[in-house]
C-alpha cells in the first residue's frame, strides 16, 4: 500500500499535521517509535497523588493556537499566579534581577550584529562588579533556554527575554489532554497509526518515498513529514539515502539542550513554612530551579537542570542524583539531608538526554539558527518535509506552541502542493 503521506513522529507537530491533512482527505500514516503518542508530553500518572509531567508542563503565555485547540477539546486551564524568588549563597532575594540587569538590557537592545551570549557578556560585562550578572544570564539562559552560552544565539533572547514576565498556564488534569484529543480527531479521518516502529532508513526520490522500519516493516508514501526531535536526527539514527547534503548540514546548526527534570513529592509542604506563595526559586545550586504546583495543592517540588551541566550528568544513576537534589534542597530551606529523606515519598527523575526516541529537551537559537531553519522549512525534492518545534519559525521557541505551528505550517505547505498538482 503507498500512502499520500507518512509522518514520522507522534508529537504535537506530527499530530496536527496528520489531522489536518487528513481532514483535507489525504491518507495519512503515523509512524511513532514509542508505544504512545506525545513525545515530550509525557505524563506520570501512577505513584504520586495526582499526574505530574515529565515532559512539557506548562503554556508561555497567552499562545493563540495552543488555545484554539484546548478550547475545541474543551479543556480548562489555569493561570500560574505565584511568586518567583531569588536564593543567592542560601540568602533569600526579594528583589528579583540583579541591579546591572537594566543596564544588561539597554545594552542588549543597542546590538545590531548577532554574536553569543558569551561573547556578548565578555565584550561588555567582564568586569568584577558584573560577576553576579554573568552569572544571572548563565543560569537563566541554561534553565530557561537550555542554551549552551557559547553556542547560543544573543539577539534570539532579546525579544524574548523582554516578555518573560508574560503570564504561565497549567492545562488542568495535564497536557497529555491535548494529544489524546488530536489522537481522537485523526483515528476519525483515513488514518492509521503504528506505534513500536522505528524509523531506521529512508529511501527517497521525487515523489516516492520508502521507509524501513523495525521488525522488517516498510512503507511507502508519496510524501513523508519527519517530526523527530532535533536530537534524533542530530544523532543520525535515522539513514537517508541519497545521504541530505544541505539539509544535513542545517541539522548540525541547530542549538538542542539537555535537561534533567526531578519530581519530588513530600509527605508535607514544608515549603510553606517559609514562604505560601512560593511558585519558581532560581537558585544557584547545583540543581538550580525549583517549583511548586501552584495554584494547585500539590506536596510536589519539581527541579530543573538544564543545559551543559545536565549534559555532564548523562551517565550519573538516579539514586546520586536524587541525592544531589536533596543537597540542594537543603542549603535552600536549611533542613538536613537526612531529614528531607525522610519526609520524601515518592520521586521520579528523566534525563531527557537520555530517553531513546528523543535525545535532549528542546532547542535554542545558535548563530546558525535560522539560516538552519530557514533550509530545513523546504522540502527535499519535494519529497521529505520536516516539521517540529526546533525548525518552527515561530515566536514561542521551545514550546508545544512552536510544534504545533510547525506542524500546522507544514501540512497547510502539502494540502496546496495537492492541490495545484489536480489543477494540473
């Protein structure tokens, strides 16, 4: 059977675009690696008091297509309304930049030519009095980002930054929500999903299409969408052949980050004793980031390591790394080790650069970036498109939205080929 198009990937992206080109009338076939669909939406569900996310968690800002599609599942959400504290050498802040940050933020809205947020943080802010600053845009650029600072893009974080006040959103009862509704629309269309199958090698002309998969399986398309993330196909799992020349090379250009997420339910909230309306602390130990569920009652702590450091931390077992965790914890709320052990009930710790079917967290700009994004938007012999929040060109980097939209774009890109091709 030859298919009009496969996707590769059961994400966000791949999920609306077989919708989409399924609703347009197209036979569309899912091939997705892992037993279920989601990708880096992965909820928890046994164990803890309620699910937790060990992938994405939570919507940046008011996302118009992110909330096109939870208003048609019918799905509620709420605002994360909670403060965000600063803990420096175990002191607690309450002013919430460092004071050169103003002057950190004029100086980044003079630049004109694109260079790295080291380079940058050299060229203007080496100075003694500016350590703590250097320090600030490090861990921030690696919590939030995940960027490596001497590969990362700095005018990519200009705009961004500017808006990072911008209001958080929970989907009640978890994202997983939201691929589950996708799920359903597609399984109503000409569709079909086989899950456990591993893309391993492509065989590609124009117009036709041949993919090998495990357990001996092949399909045939006219077209294919890959909706990997961009650490599988940086890791060259999946072989082409004819091998991608350009495309190949813009593969390598994107900035992907490695990130660590550690989810920590207590037997109480002890937090509360110091602070009820602790959302985010951005500390500087060695698992630096820290939140809690509100406004949700929740004895859920999740930590956050991002970056080069949780790339380090590759081959480290979970039990050390529980007790790194648990070392950071306590230099933060000052209660022993062996206390915050005992209070623990159940924890969980993804090393997402070490999940098979994905290979890192999500991408970041590097100067490489969008002329990358700019050569992977078009098609190989109008042939294999690619798709995915790493090759988006939207605002929302790094986000479910930025799949989405990739996902979105990509399809509407296909549905018109078709078209002009009856025409013809």
């Amino acid at each position: 059977m030859k298919y009009d198009v496969i996707i590769i990937g059961a994400g966000a992206a791949g999920l609306l675009a077989m919708r989409e080109l399924a609703e347009a009338g197209h036979h569309v076939c899912m091939l997705e690696a892992a037993a279920f669909a989601g990708g880096r939406i992965s909820p928890i569900k046994e164990g803890f008091q309620s699910h937790v996310e060990a992938g994405a968690e939570f919507i940046h800002g008011k996302l118009p297509l992110t909330f096109k599609l939870l208003k048609e599942a019918g799905l509620s959400y709420e605002v994360v309304e909670d403060k965000m504290i600063g803990v420096q050498n175990g002191i607690w802040q309450t002013e919430e930049h460092d004071g050169h940050w103003d002057e950190f933020m004029k100086q980044l809205g003079r630049l004109k030519t694109d260079i790295t947020i080291l380079q940058f943080l050299e060229e203007n802010f080496s100075k003694p009095e500016h350590l703590q600053l250097r320090q600030a845009v490090q861990r921030f650029s690696e919590g939030f980002n995940l960027a490596d600072i001497s590969k990362a893009s700095i005018l990519s974080i200009k705009n961004e930054w500017k808006d990072i006040e911008k209001k958080q959103y929970r989907v009640k009862g978890g994202y997983i929500q939201l691929i589950d509704h996708l799920v359903d629309c597609c399984s109503q269309f000409n569709t079909e999903f086989h899950f456990n199958t591993c893309a391993k090698e492509i065989e590609y002309e124009n117009g036709n299409v041949t993919i090998y998969a495990t357990d001996n399986k092949k399909f045939q398309a006219k077209k294919l969408i890959i909706t990997v993330s961009a650490g599988i196909l940086q890791s060259g799992t999946i072989k082409f052949k004819p091998e991608l020349t350009d495309h190949a090379v813009a593969i390598q250009g994107l900035g992907f980050g490695a990130v660590i997420k550690f989810l920590l339910e207590f037997k109480t909230c002890f937090w509360k004793e110091f602070d009820d309306e602790i959302g985010f602390l951005l500390t500087d130990e060695e698992i630096p980031t820290w939140w809690t569920q509100l406004p949700a009652e929740s004895n859920l702590l999740t930590g956050w390591l991002g970056g080069p450091n949780a790339t380090k931390k590759i081959f480290e077992p979970d039990t050390s790394l529980l007790q790194t965790a648990l070392l950071s914890l306590s230099s933060i709320f000052r209660i022993p080790p062996a206390m915050l052990q005992e209070e623990l009930t159940n924890y969980k710790i993804i090393n997402w650069l070490n999940q098979p079917f994905i290979k890192g967290g999500y991408s970041y700009n590097t100067l490489h970036s969008k002329q990358a994004i700019n050569i992977l938007s078009s098609p190989v012999h109008d042939t294999i498109y690619f798709a995915g929040e790493a090759i988006s060109k939207s605002e929302s980097q790094g986000t479910v939205e930025s799949a989405l939209q990739s996902g979105h774009d990509t399809a509407k890109m296909l549905i018109e080929f078709y078209e002009i091709e009856k025409q013809e």
